[in-house]
C-alpha cells in the first residue's frame, strides 16, 4: 500500500500522512495542486516541516493542511486563522506560521482579520484559495463572486462587486502580495518560495476551480473554466484600472518589499520599555 501511494505522490510519509491518501477532495479541485506547490516550496528551501505550523479556519481549502500535512495543523473556528495564527507567531518567533484557507473562511467572516493582519505587517503568510464561492456550505455567494455570476443564492446572477483581495492587500500594507491560477504552478511554487524568505505579512492568492458548487451554476465542466484561466489570465507587474476593468485576470507579484516586520517593531517597543522601567528603580 505504501508502494502505492508513493507512487501517486513521493511526499507520502514525509510531508502528507499516508493514512488520509488519496486525498478526498473533489475531481477537477485545486487544492491539492496548491498543496504541491508549496510543499515543493518548502522541501527546496528547508527539507522538512520543521518548525513550521499551519493554521486553517472552515472550507474546501482549510482541509489542505489538516488532515493531510504531516506537521503541525491547527484547524480552528470559521474565519479565526489568523488571529489564531498571530498568537502562535507572538507566542514563538521562531516558528514558520503559514495560514491556508478559502476566500469565503478569509475574506468575508475573516475579512475584518484579513485586513489588520497586513496594516500591521505581522510576520506570517497567508494563502488564500480563491473559489468565487462559499464552496462547502452549499455554493453561496461570496465576497470574491464575479458579477453577474449564479450561486445558490443568487441564481439569477450576483449584481455585487467582488473584492480585488490582491489590491486590498497591497494597500493595506502586506510585505509580498502575488496571485496565480493553478494552471500557473511553476509561477506559484516560486511565489511561494520568495515568500518564505521574507519577512513582515505575505499574501498569495490561488485562483481555483469549484467543480462541486461554482463550476455547476456557471459552466459545463472544471476544464471549461482551466480553460479561461489560461485564456484571460493576462500578467502585469502594477495592475491599472483598466487592467482591472478589462475583465481579465490579473497574475503576478504585485509588491515585495522589505518593511519592518511586526515582530522586529515589537521587540524593539519591548527593550525600549524594560529600559525605561529600569531607569525608574
């Protein structure tokens, strides 16, 4: 069985647990492709799982590190990652803390975290598996829906306006922010790998299909929409109004940028305040 397994995937044992393989996810589903690339990623730069931890709020995409990372998951309550994640990061600096989840877990019951997390530049990253809805909970519209697209709960099209979460997180101030489909693996693998090497909040958002819920509502098959990924993914390094306008899908690293970490500000707040109590005793 083992033989097996590894043959479907050489990770098996080292980095995925052999007892949840073959995964469970959906067929034509990304997540294990996001999964790939970032243990690849990871295997590249530091060998090992070591020191690292991976948190995950509800949904589709928080399944990708728990159950099947064989490290350190913590699996927590919907749209709590990254709080969640900060305190473990605050609680021990050395430790790699990567959040992974959908965009229904980040962007909308976790927005208001989402947000804060990149003003305050806190040393962690985050990948955000973007589906267009919210995928395990019956396929509702989502903060990230394109207009005019049907969900369970707009099946006569979404007349919202979807965030462009990219854009949200380079103004909001993250370090690293970059966005790829999952036809574009090798791309998100070096993202990834760029990301890991940095400091301060880092975001990568993967476009990926639903084939379950989105893909249902909206096209014939999850090829259909592999399809328009590779049709009307268009790559910019500063995206402009009218890239965005355009319909197109904007990838790319959109920022990367050494600004002080949270973490480097709040040690030097701390030595600043024990020196200042001491030169009261």
């Amino acid at each position: 069985m083992e033989t097996k397994l590894n043959r479907i995937h050489p990770f098996v044992g080292k980095y995925l647990r052999k007892e949840v393989m073959p995964h469970g996810m959906c067929p034509g589903c990304g997540n294990m492709t996001v999964a790939n690339a970032l243990i690849r990623a990871i295997d590249k730069k530091f060998g090992s799982f070591n020191k690292f931890v991976f948190v995950s709020g509800i949904g589709c995409a928080a399944w990708i590190p728990s159950p099947h990372f064989l490290a350190d998951t913590v699996h927590v309550l919907h749209g709590r990652a990254i709080p969640t994640a900060t305190g473990i990061k605050l609680a021990n600096p050395e430790l790699n803390v990567i959040v992974i989840s959908g965009d229904g877990d980040l962007a909308a019951i976790g927005g208001n975290h989402l947000f804060h997390a990149a003003r305050r530049n806190m040393d962690i990253m985050v990948i955000l598996v973007n589906n267009f809805n919210y995928g395990m909970t019956g396929g509702q519209l989502a903060p990230t829906t394109p207009t005019n697209a049907r969900t369970i709960t707009t099946p006569y099209g979404n007349i919202e306006e979807p965030f462009n979460l990219a854009k949200l997180m380079v103004e909001a101030g993250a370090n690293f922010v970059a966005r790829w489909t999952i036809i574009h693996v090798l791309q998100l693998e070096k993202s990834f790998e760029k990301a890991l090497d940095m400091e301060g909040f880092r975001f990568i958002e993967v476009l990926s299909p639903c084939t379950t819920r989105y893909v249902r509502w909206n096209l014939r098959s999850a090829m259909e929409l592999l399809d328009y990924f590779k049709n009307n993914s268009v790559y910019v390094k500063v995206a402009t109004e009218e890239d965005i306008k355009s319909g197109k899908i904007i990838v790319g690293e959109f920022i990367s940028r050494r600004r002080e970490g949270y973490l480097s500000r709040y040690k030097k707040i701390k030595e600043n305040a024990l020196k200042s109590w001491g030169s009261l005793s």
